[in-house]
C-alpha cells in the first residue's frame, strides 16, 4: 500500500503468483487492487521532465536573455547618460525626477513587444515539440506521466523561460537608474507590468496555436493569424471596398479601429502606449490612459481561459493526429472558409488592379470582377482542402457543393455591399445635424455655418450625379461631416475634373479661389510690409 500503482503493476506482470498470494494472505481481492492500480496518484508538475527541458533548450533562453539585457538596462543605461549629458549638478538634481518619464515616452519601444512575441512562439514550439512527431508523441505518452504533468511542466518551463529575462532586466534597470541617483521609476515599471502582461498573452496563444495543429511549422501560421485576425479582416474589407465603383470609402475608420483593434494583440501593443501624452512644460508629466490598462487586465483573462482550453484540447489529443493540419474536427470546415474567402478576396483585388493598368477596364461590366470574385473564393476553397488533407486528389460531392455555395454566399455578401455602400455615399446627412463640413481638394475647407455647410451638401450631391464622367481617378474630394453628437462621417470621392460637368467644375474652382483668396489675406494681414503682398498659390495669382 505504501508503493505507487505503476511499480505494483510492474511487480504483477513480473511475479504473478507472489502478488496473488500477497493479495490472498492480506485479504485483498483483485478487483481492489485493479481499482487501486487504475487510481494513481495525480501529479502536476515532473522534475525530471523540468530539467530535460532546460538542458535541451536553455541556448534559446540565453539568446533571449541577452537580447533583454541589452534592450532594457544597457539601453536605459546610455539614454540617461545622454539626456544628463552636459548639465549642471543644479539642473541634474531637477531634471532627475522625470528623466525616466521622459525616457519611456518619447523612446520607441516596440522592438521589445517583437523579441516577446518572436521567443513566445519558439518556446512553446520547442516545449511541444514531441506531439508533432508520431514516434515522439507515442513514446512520451508511454511513459508513467499523466498528460497533466506533461502539459503544465511544459508549459512552466516555457513560461520560466519567457518572464525570467523580463524580470531580472526590470530589476537591473531599476539598479541602474538608483546608480544615477534617479528614485521615479514609476513609469518605467509601468512599462514592464505591459511587456508582461503581453508575454503572457502571447504565450498562451502560442501554446493553444501548437495544442490544434499536428504540424511543427504550422504553428506559427496560426499563431500571427490569431494576432492579426480581426484587423487583417478589416484590411480586406477596405480592399473589397476599393475596388467598388465610384464614390467609395477606402479607409478603415479609426474610430471603428480604435473599438476593435484591441482583438489582434501584436497590432494593438505595438501602436498604443499606456499613456495619452507627455507635457514637459507643466507639473503634470504623464497622464496614463486608463482604457490601457482595462485592456491589459482583459489580456489576462483571456490568457487564463486559452491556457484552461489548451490544456483540455491536450487532454482529448489523439496521438494519431501528430502530423495533421488541425487536430479539432470542427475547425475544418472554418478553415477552409476563412482561408477561401481571404484569398479570394485579395486575388480578387489583384485581378481589379491589373486591369485598372488597361483601358480595357473601363470598357467591360463590374459584373465581370464579381464572376472573378465567385471563381477565385471556390479556388481558394479547394486549395484549402488539399491543404488540410495534404493530397490533390480531393475532388469529391462534398468539396465541389461547399465550395459553389461558399463562393456563392461571399458573391451574394459582395452584391450586398455594393448596394449598402452605394446608397450610404448618395446620402447627404440633414444640415440640422451636421456641426461642421470640411471639403478637400487642393485645399481643405471647414465650414462652420449654414451656408457653408449647405454648399457641402450640394457638393457632393453633385459628385453624386456625376458618377459616369468619373472614370479615371486622378483627384479626390474628401467631405468630412461632423455631427453635434459627437460623430463623424467621411466621404472621398474619386473624379477626373476633365471629364466633370461644367457646373461640378465650377463650383469646385469657387472652392478653391475663395480658400486661395483667404489665405492671401492672412498672409497680408500678419506681414509688417507697407506695400501690397503678391502671393501664388497653384497659379492662382491674388
């Protein structure tokens, strides 16, 4: 009773009779003692495991070690350095208290956010590795380990691996600011706290991306798709976008990047900062952006729930699968979709802006570039399929119907946006709702008042009307509404001003005059000269 149910059933298959007589003599039965073998004792983390792992892959954490080192207490090291350079012991003593929040907001830091992101892939990939291997994975699961203990020791050690450098580096830097006599060192653990949070969600979608696929290499496909999912989608919706006919949007709204750009990680660490802005000159040094750090906090949780699902998808692994494209049955279909539409939409968009390069394209029906969209998303399902079954021979009834009706659904969802953004760019917003209009040509003009804000509306109901003297871009007017609500609204319209009705023409040069003529006059109003001021601007003499 006091051994471990694996050495009992080695001794059973070694000496039969003397276990069954043990049994006999103990007033033990065998079914007993076949419940005591199948309840082994639990483990969750394996020492030995542990250290295979850091002698097989400590040279990774001592690349990414250094590459730490350096960026962190070996740069900040050289930047105080340069900032206190030349100042007097009085001016040191003064500029010291924010020489750190000077340093952390005005340096860029986004080479770390990639050596995070970079060495979170490699070492999940190298804690994992086994179950990409068919002999390797039968072999690790043969031994006496749960796969529990195999999961959270891999996943531990990865994670050492990972925080480890971090947090020495933050304390090395911290050592290297008290030698310089700096004690604020506020923001800059504010910084680190950032880089922490994100190598921790970095890590657990990498251990989740290396959990749903059987391939080594495939892992980190996954792996920058899911950081890159929900904004690469928007790219490709502003491409579809693009290659509508006249009078359409091209730009993603920053406000709807803003609300969502947050769901694809490396995107969103990389372009924003926990602060809002910097101001030198006040008492007020840094204010920190609050939404940040409720972003951070929701990484966690997020990363806690992946780490949760990797673990229960590891668990349920076949060891069969080793060697597959997806481990998860239902992710087939919705990779085959995903990668259809995609690449359906950007051969597409290449396919549109090949012809653009030819008159020809001015001369055939848009109907032609959605029969493009239709065969080249049902290619791109094909293609998927082989892809997941590592085969070209794959044509069956399944893959030819999910493929027409896919391809089909993404032509119809095509059709419906050119009707949506058709009848969104002829709107004309009510002029009790608009605050302010601002129109670009050659110049940019803000209208403020009501008649100025009518002569917008008229603009672009007559850019509206004019869509068949518009076949080549060569210029664009942007109108820019802004609502009492709060909201904005953007318009770019694409025209040849060659081929616009006189009355469009005119009453874009009156634009640009009238702006030509006020900026003249602020010219003439700020020059302290007695004699009149003569001003060019584009050829127009005032």
């Amino acid at each position: 009773k006091m051994g471990c149910a694996w050495c009992l059933q080695v001794i059973m298959v070694k000496y039969p009779k003397l276990c069954l007589d043990y049994l006999k003599n103990n007033n033990i039965s065998f079914n007993d003692y076949i419940k005591f073998c199948c309840k082994r004792t639990i483990l969750y983390f394996n020492k030995t495991i542990f250290n295979k792992n850091v002698a097989l892959f400590w040279p990774l954490g001592l690349m990414y070690f250094f590459a730490m080192l350096y960026l962190f207490p070996v740069r900040i090291s050289y930047l105080i350095s340069n900032y206190l350079d030349g100042m007097s012991a009085e001016a040191k003593r003064t500029y010291k208290l924010t020489v750190i929040d000077q340093i952390v907001t005005e340096t860029d830091f986004s080479m770390h956010i990639f050596i995070v992101f970079g060495t979170a892939i490699l070492l999940a990939m190298a804690m994992f590795s086994y179950i990409h291997n068919a002999k390797s994975s039968y072999m690790i699961h043969s031994m006496p380990v749960t796969r529990g203990e195999l999961y959270i020791t891999n996943m531990i050690c990865g994670f050492m691996f990972l925080m480890i450098p971090l947090f020495v580096s933050f304390i090395l830097s911290v050592f290297v600011c008290m030698s310089y006599g700096i004690a604020n060192v506020g923001t800059l653990g504010l910084l680190f706290l950032e880089i922490f949070v994100f190598a921790i969600l970095e890590y657990s979608i990498a251990v989740m991306c290396n959990m749903i696929t059987g391939q080594l290499f495939v892992a980190p496909v996954y792996y920058v798709i899911s950081n890159m999912l929900v904004v690469g989608i928007l790219w490709i919706f502003v491409m579809m976008v693009e290659i509508i006919p006249y009078g359409q949007m091209y730009s993603i709204d920053n406000i709807l990047m803003d609300k969502i750009s947050w769901l694809s990680p490396i995107y969103y660490v990389s372009r924003n900062n926990f602060y809002l802005f910097s101001d030198w000159s006040g008492n007020e040094s840094v204010r920190y952006d609050i939404s940040y750090f409720i972003y951070m906090i929701l990484y966690l949780v997020i990363a806690n729930i992946l780490y949760i699902m990797a673990y229960k998808i590891y668990k349920n692994r076949k060891l069969e699968d080793a060697g597959s494209m997806l481990t998860i049955r239902w992710l087939k279909p919705v990779f085959r979709c995903g990668f259809g539409f995609c690449f359906g939409c950007i051969a597409t968009y290449c396919f549109n802006s090949m012809l653009k390069e030819n008159d020809i394209y001015y001369k055939i029906p848009f109907a032609f570039v959605l029969a493009a969209l239709w065969i080249f998303v049902m290619i791109s399902v094909v293609i998927a399929e082989m892809i997941v079954r590592k085969e070209f021979k794959i044509v069956s009834k399944r893959i030819i119907y999910e493929s027409f009706g896919f391809s089909s659904v993404v032509l119809i969802a095509m059709a419906g946006l050119i009707v949506f953004s058709d009848n969104y760019m002829k709107s004309v917003p009510d002029a009790s709702d608009v605050k302010s209009a601002t129109v670009t040509y050659n110049y940019t003009i803000k209208y403020m008042d009501e008649d100025g804000i009518d002569k917008a509306r008229e603009l672009q109901k007559k850019l509206c009307d004019c869509m068949e003297f518009s076949e080549r871009e060569y210029e664009c007017v942007t109108i820019v509404y802004d609502y009492k609500n709060g909201e904005k609204e953007q318009r770019r319209y694409y025209v040849d001003e060659l081929g616009l009705p006189d009355d469009v023409s005119s009453m874009i040069k009156a634009e640009e005059n009238g702006q030509a003529i006020a900026i003249a006059d602020s010219i003439a109003k700020m020059s302290t000269l007695k004699v009149p001021v003569i001003t060019v601007i584009t050829g127009i003499q005032c």
